[in-house]
C-alpha cells in the first residue's frame, strides 16, 4: 500500500480500508454514465478484487477514485475514474492516472488499457495513447 501527500494538497492512499465505499457506490451508481445502477454489492465486490487508488482532500474528505483490475503479470485494467464534481478541473484524474502508471510499472505489464467516452486529454498526461489495431480488439457481452 502507498500513501503519499502532493504538493496540490492531496493525499493519495492505495489502502482499500480507506475507502468510503458507500460514498464510492454513490459517485458511481448514480453520476457515473458508465456505471449507473451498479449495485452496492457489485461495488464491494470489484473493490475487493482490485487495486484501489483514492485521493483525499486536506480535510480527509475522499473526493477521487479509481480501480485496476490485474493479474500483475501481463495485464491491467484501469476503471472506474471518478473525480467529485467540486474537485474537477485539478488534475486530479491525471493525478490518479500517473499512480496507477507508477504503481504497475514494477510489473513491466505488456498491456494496461482503459475506456473512456470523454476524458482521452485526462489519460493522454498520464502517456496513454489510442489503441493501435482497435480491430483487433473484441468484447463479450457488451453493453450499449
């Protein structure tokens, strides 16, 4: 687990006891357009089988989240991005990008993908790039 204080005052944590998981289960059930309806327990659940990186304010408010869900061998997924709208407009997405890249670079990960709708900016200053073959990619049970 890592715990770390920035000079923009807040504190990244990658200890899942730290998590305020009903407020988690707020941001992403209810204001999250990839993630609306998501169940309480379906929230424990992927917490529990993930990274988990969580930003907190001066105060120890939480106001940011993400998840990676990895073997920590070849492959990592990061999800679940959610900076609290107060907080937006920071860096704060970047910010937990460039934890997750730090995090798994130990790993030496082939892979390490994300989806976003809107935010390609926010990855791009964390070195994400477009997926090169996207017509090599392929979903199961995809939604929407």
């Amino acid at each position: 687990m890592i715990t770390s204080s920035g000079s923009s005052g807040y504190e990244l944590s990658t200890d899942p006891a730290r998590l305020d998981v009903a407020l988690v289960h707020r941001w992403l059930s209810t204001d999250a357009y990839w993630a609306l309806g998501r169940t309480r327990e379906t929230v424990e659940a992927s917490i529990r089988g993930s990274l988990n990186f969580a930003l907190f304010d001066a105060t120890g408010e939480q106001v940011a989240y993400a998840r990676v869900v990895t073997d920590r061998a070849t492959f990592a997924w990061l999800c679940d991005v959610y900076v609290t709208p107060g907080h937006r407009g920071r860096g704060l997405g970047t910010r937990l990008a460039e934890a997750v890249r730090e995090h798994l670079a130990p790993y030496r990960l082939k892979r390490v993908l994300l989806s976003t709708f809107d935010a390609h900016g926010v990855y791009a200053k964390a070195g994400f790039t477009p997926v090169p073959h996207p017509e090599n990619f392929m979903v199961l049970n995809a939604e929407g």
